[in-house]
C-alpha cells in the first residue's frame, strides 16, 4: 500500500463510557467537540474532523485497563491528535481555561530532536485517555 499525505481520512473512534452526560459536558461543554448527532446512550462528536462515538456503559472505567509507560508520563492504552502548532496553542489555552484535571500538563518533550513536541495528556470521566500534540520542527508530511 502506498502512503500519501495529500489526503488523511478521518479516523472513527468508538470507545466506552460509564455516563452520556457526563461524557456530553466533558466533550462538548469542556472540549469544545460539536455534538454530530445523538440516540439511545450514544453521542457522536466532532474530534478535530474526525468522529468520536461514545457509547454509554453502566459502571465502566477505563483505568482498570491502562498502564503506565515511561514513568507514568502516559497511559496506554490511549489515542491522540496531532495538530499543527497553531490549533495545539489555541487548544491547549482553552482547556487550561476550562481548568480541566490534566493528567500530563500542557509541556515541551524531545526537546532538541527532531521530533521535539508539544503535548498534553487528559482523561475523561470514565477515564479514557487521550494525548494532543503538534510537532515542532516537522511538517505534516514528516510526521512518520
């Protein structure tokens, strides 16, 4: 298969969580997500042009399935977004004005690499882990 980067499907992610409302405050109301559609404990979610689903399990809690790796920096498992530099500031500025519990404050990893990053770690109320970052020094079409 060959790879191109002049055209990036969006991803779907369909994860669970032990509250629809709570998910909906989280996503919609702290994140800023739109909010694409909804039915019976299921909400769909704009995640930077990509689709979110959430799914709505009584008592579930993803912590009693992550780990942590490199001294508890992260959790797997988790999934992420890569943004360029710009939307990562402007996001990463309006959650910490959303005051939200990061996991992994908003910080600078690698640095002096290549591949030198911005990233922030958070986890949803059902304890879903996500990581958001953009590369410094790296186009999108060097992210490989």
């Amino acid at each position: 298969m060959v790879r191109s980067r002049k055209y990036t499907a969006p991803f779907h992610i369909s994860i669970l969580v032990h509250s629809i409302s709570e998910a909906i405050d989280f996503y919609h109301r702290a994140l800023g997500f739109p909010i694409l559609r909804e039915y019976d404990g299921t909400s769909h979610f704009d995640c930077f042009g990509n689709q979110l689903v959430v799914h709505e399990r009584m008592g579930y809690d993803a912590t009693l399935f992550q780990t942590s790796v490199e001294n508890d920096d992260f959790v797997v498992p988790h999934f992420g977004v890569i943004l360029i530099e710009s939307e990562y500031d402007q996001f990463a500025k309006h959650l910490i004005e959303q005051n939200l519990d990061f996991y992994g404050r908003p910080r600078d990893r690698f640095i002096g690499k290549t591949y030198e990053q911005k990233v922030m770690f958070l986890k949803d109320p059902s304890g879903n882990a996500f990581e958001f970052k953009c590369y410094k020094h790296l186009s999108p079409e060097e992210w490989d």
